[in-house]
C-alpha cells in the first residue's frame, strides 16, 4: 500500500459505497413470485460481508447510497450491520450530506466504493475513494485505489482491510482467529 493511500485510509470513520457493481456484480435475477409477479434478487459476497462486520467492530460505521430500491439490499445491509442505508436516489450529495451530518464526520474521514458515473460526485469529495476492478475506467481514472477483485466478488472487502492495515487493526482480527501476521 502506497504512503498516500494508507494515510487516507488511516483517517477513515465512515465507509460507504454504491450497491449494484460494488456489493453486488450488478447483475440482477428475476424470478416468479407466488403471485405471478417477477421477484428482483441479487448476488452478494460472503467475503464482503463479514469484511463490513469487521469495519463494524473497529469502530467504522458502514452505509450505502443506492440509486435502486431492493428488499435484498435492506436485509442485506442488516445482516451487514450497516448503519446507513439509502436507495432510489440518482442524486447522491443530498443523501452524502445528510449522513455526514448525521455521522459528524467531514469529508476527509470518509471512504466511499463506487463503480459508475452517478458516483463521481461522492468520489471526488471524500478521503478515501475506490472502486473496484470492473468500474467505469472514468471512475478507475479518478479514484485514489481500484481493487483487484470486481464489484461482488470481494472488492469491499479488500477495501476494509486496506483500511484496517492502515489503522493498525488488521492484527486483532488476526489474533481473533489465530492467524499468525507472518502467514498474511
């Protein structure tokens, strides 16, 4: 990890990120419901989740700002323990400046995961900002980390520990799990 980077991520209280193309692979599955009418459902990776529970545990709230409403995304971000869960908003600052407030954070202490242009506002503000391996090259182009793992497929994750490396707690999650720091 880069000096610059693990500074940024050294400063991170708040992590929020987009859903469809960074929790999820952005692909969504229809399928028919008891009443006929098609269900929409969606991929989530096991690694991210516990990777958020983690940050959680740390002391790092965790949000997602969702241009898409989706009953998955809510029990989702609940199994997660996400503190601020927002969808069906395009417009993003609004939903960012709220949570800000309501976290009493500035922008510097925010790291934000997005994948696409509604996202370029949020990730030209924040301390922080990242998207993963199959983001826009726009938004690849512009953040200050792109993941080696694509969206739904371990890129929150990574982010998370990249975060908790730069804050020094990546070894007590070792230790929880008898994990020499040798071996990571």
């Amino acid at each position: 990890m880069s000096p610059e980077i693990a500074s940024r991520a050294a400063r991170v209280k708040l992590l929020l990120m987009d859903v469809d193309g960074v929790l999820t692979d952005g692909r969504f599955y229809y399928l028919p419901g008891v009443d006929g009418l098609m269900l929409e459902t969606k991929g989530f990776d096991s690694q991210d989740g516990i990777g958020l529970q983690w940050a959680r545990s740390m002391g790092i709230d965790t949000g997602v700002i969702s241009g898409r409403d989706s009953p998955a995304v809510t029990t989702r971000a609940s199994q997660c323990g996400m503190k601020y869960v927002y969808q069906g908003r395009l417009e993003k600052t609004p939903v960012y400046e709220e949570i800000l407030a309501a976290a009493g954070v500035g922008d510097q202490q925010v790291g934000y995961i997005g994948d696409d242009l509604t996202d370029a506002p949020l990730l030209a503000r924040v301390g922080l900002s990242a998207a993963p391996a199959n983001a826009r090259e726009e938004v690849k182009r512009m953040v200050h980390l792109v993941t080696s793992a694509s969206g739904g497929r371990g890129a929150v994750r990574e982010v998370v520990e990249v975060v908790l490396r730069a804050q020094g707690r990546w070894e007590e999650i070792l230790r929880k799990y008898g994990v020499s720091a040798r071996h990571s």
